[in-house]
C-alpha cells in the first residue's frame, strides 16, 4: 500500500482487532446473508406475497442442498418426506412408463417440486434429476404442511398439482379419470 497524499494511519493490533472488529464483520455477513436469503425466497411465485416478516420463520427451517449434474434428487416410488424450493439450476422431471423413462419438463430457480407426494400421502409420482449442478432449498414434511395451512397455499398448490397430474397422465397414456 502506498500512500499518495499526506495521512495519518491508525492502526490496530492483532487480539484487539479480534475482539473489537471481527465479531461486528461476521455479524454484518450474516446479516448481508440472510437479507440476501430473504430476497431470493420473496422472488419465489409461492411466497411473492409473503411480507418479509413472514419469510423469516420459513428461512429457519429450510435446508440448503446441492446436487451434482445427473444427481436425482426424488425419485419415483420412494415416499416422499421433504418440499423443495429450486434456487438454482435447472432439473429434468421424470416419470417411468412401459416404454421407458419418459420426460414431462424441467423446472428453473423459483419453481418447486416435490409437493404432490406430501399433499396426498402417495409415493413420489416422478424423479427429479439436476440438470446442471443445482442448489436447492429443502422443507420437512411437516414444515411444509405448516407452511400451507400458515399462508392458505392448499389452493395454489393444488391447482398445480392438477395441472401437473394431467401432464403425467398424458406422458404414461393413462385415462381421464
């Protein structure tokens, strides 16, 4: 470091630093963090009319996960046990059928999968596979039926799990029921 005008330094020592600055710059980064978390998650079409002191309690009990490209982070037939909340990547959704594994879509950040299984008490109806490497937001099953009855989501949800089922239906060429 070079000084290009007249200055006066101040100057800290080592343990003083420590105890006096530190904790303050991890704090700020915590909260810079958390700010940041809570914005991300208010982006998401499921929470965009939650206020922010609303999102806090659902940050608390998210879980963060990463998935390699390839990974299959649901699969079909395993009972399903936990929400997830896309943050980034992108997945390929997948349903098995007599005529092998046939794909119905993907979904980007801000979509969700997962909830179909936790709102009928049925195995997982398709895998989810990352894309790309992809980071994902994880909720409890029963984080996630408070979270529906706490924000009246049941409504929302289900409309895409119909529209979601019927996707499904096509792909494996099962009747209208």
């Amino acid at each position: 470091v070079r000084a290009l005008t007249r200055l006066e330094v101040l100057a800290l020592d080592g343990p003083t630093f420590a105890t006096l600055i530190a904790p303050r710059l991890r704090e700020h980064g915590f909260t810079r963090e958390r700010l940041e978390a809570r914005s991300e998650l208010g982006r998401m079409s499921l929470f965009r009319y939650c206020t922010s002191s609303e999102l806090d309690p659902i940050l608390d009990r998210l879980r963060a996960e990463e998935y390699a490209s390839g990974a299959a982070i649901v699969r079909q037939g395993e009972s399903g046990d936990r929400f997830y909340l896309l943050r980034r990547g992108r997945v390929g959704v997948y349903v098995a059928t007599a005529a092998g594994e046939q794909p119905l879509g993907a979904l980007g950040p801000g979509e969700y999968f997962g909830e179909m299984a936790l709102l009928h008490e049925r195995p997982r109806s398709a895998t989810v596979r990352a894309l790309v490497p992809t980071a994902v937001w994880s909720l409890s099953k029963a984080d996630f039926q408070a979270l529906i009855d706490q924000f009246h989501l049941r409504e929302a949800l289900s409309d895409e799990v119909a529209r979601r089922a019927e996707l499904q239906r096509r792909a494996t060429g099962q009747p209208a029921g």
